[in-house]
C-alpha cells in the first residue's frame, strides 16, 4: 500500500543526468582537433615557464665565457637526452606561438566556424612541426 | 569594476607581450636560420650589441610577464586544493621576479 504512494514519488526523483561525458564513454571519447590544440597551447606554455630558468642557466653559461659556451656545447648539445629536451622546448616556442597567434584571431571574432577551427588547429600543427624540423635540419 | 578593468588591462598586456616576445623570436630564429649554428665568438659578439641586449631584456621580461599571466589562470582549472594552488601561486610570482632579474643581471651585471 504505501509502495503504491512512494513508487511515482520515487519516479520524479530518479530524473535523467545529462552530463557532458560519462566515465564508461571516456576511454572512447577522442577530444576534437580544436580541443587538442587547445590544451596543446596551454601545456608548452606551462612547460616553456617552468623550463624559463633552465633556459636562463644556459644563457648565463654559453655568455660567461669561450670556456662558458664550449661548456655548454660539450654538456648539454653533447648530451643526445638534453638535446631532445631541449627540440622539445623548440617545437613547444614554435607551437605556443603558432598556436597564439591563432588564439588571437580568434580573439577577433574570425575564424570560429567549425570547418575553420578545425583546419586552422591542423594547420597550427603542421607548421610548428615543420618550423621546428627546419630549425633543427639548420642547426643539428 | 576595479577587478574588471584589472582583468582587460591583464588581457592586452597578455597578449602585447605575446607579440612583443614573438618579434623576438622571429628575430633571433632569422638570424640563426640565415647565419647557420653561431661559434662562441659570434654568439658572445651578438650579446655584446646594446640594442641587441635592450631586445632581449624586453623580450624576457615580457615573457615572464607573459608567463605570471597565463600560469596564474591556468592553475585553477586543474588545481583545486587552496593549499596546492597556494603554493603553485607562490612559485609563479617567485619564478618570474627571478626571470626578470636573474635576466638583467646577466646581460648587463655579469663579469
């Protein structure tokens, strides 16, 4: 008897949640070109500011002196691990960069249709891999 | 309104300083694409150059300015614990104060 009372009660309240993304669809979910690009632009800007020291440090040392710079030429471009870091830094200034320079046409208004985000995001990336391949093919 | 107008004027200088460090940058790439991998002379020789050295410190400083700006709103959107976010606040400021005057001090205090 009292089933029968609570039972529509209980109907209202187990509504349907829409949320954005459930847990079980994560695994499958692939973050739009636009999206990537996005967090993309955000994480080499973290990493080139938490990397701005390191970068100083070098500066400081390959200007100290001749010794400074063979120094540093035989410790870090030497080093086959420190170089990829530091090709990994390039692409990251050269896509940060890219990437902003998007981010503020955007900023304008232009470029928000979805064909357009799309190819510009693709764009952003074929360009500051290809800058940065030809940074590194000059000065390997 | 005070807030607001802090956060246009946060929102020019972000990205005045975006396009002062890429003119930097397209710069100093120009000239090591053109010029090829800089021996110690030539590098040091163009670090003596005043206007060379006003070009960079600007550059710099604009990018830790560039970077207080963009670390600061982007550490909230992941970091939720006050504390955490403190300390990652913390190490922001601290991080660009050193920039901008660990940069002064080498291009114009070293030797």
């Amino acid at each position: 008897m009292s089933e029968n009372i609570s039972a529509p009660l209980a109907k209202t309240r187990a509504r349907p949640v829409f949320r954005n993304i459930g847990f079980a669809e994560l695994a499958n979910y692939r973050l739009p070109i636009p999206g990537v690009a996005s967090i993309v632009h955000r994480i080499t800007g973290i990493a080139l500011f938490v990397c701005l020291l390191f970068l100083l440090a070098m500066l400081q040392m390959s200007l100290k002196s001749e010794a400074g710079f063979e120094a540093f030429r035989n410790i870090v471009w030497a080093n086959p691990f420190a170089k990829i870091v530091l090709i990994g830094l390039l692409f990251a200034i050269t896509y940060h960069m890219i990437a902003g320079l998007r981010h503020m046409v955007q900023d304008t208004n232009a470029w928000l249709d979805l064909p357009t985000a799309r190819a510009t995001a693709f764009a952003v990336f074929a360009l500051s891999l290809l800058v940065t391949a030809l940074i590194v093919w000059r000065l390997w | 309104m005070a807030a607001a107008s802090k956060f246009v004027s946060e929102w020019w200088l972000q990205r005045i300083s975006a396009v002062l460090v890429t003119a930097y940058v397209f710069l100093v790439l120009g000239l090591l694409l053109v010029n090829g991998t800089p021996n110690a002379m030539q590098w040091q020789a163009l670090f003596a150059n005043t206007g060379f050295k006003l070009a960079t410190l600007l550059a710099i400083l604009a990018t830790a300015y560039h970077g207080l700006v963009g670390a600061m709103h982007v550490w909230p959107d992941y970091v939720k614990n006050r504390a955490v976010l403190a300390v990652l606040n913390a190490y922001t400021w601290l991080a660009s104060a050193a920039v901008a005057l660990w940069s002064v001090y080498i291009l114009f205090g070293m030797k």
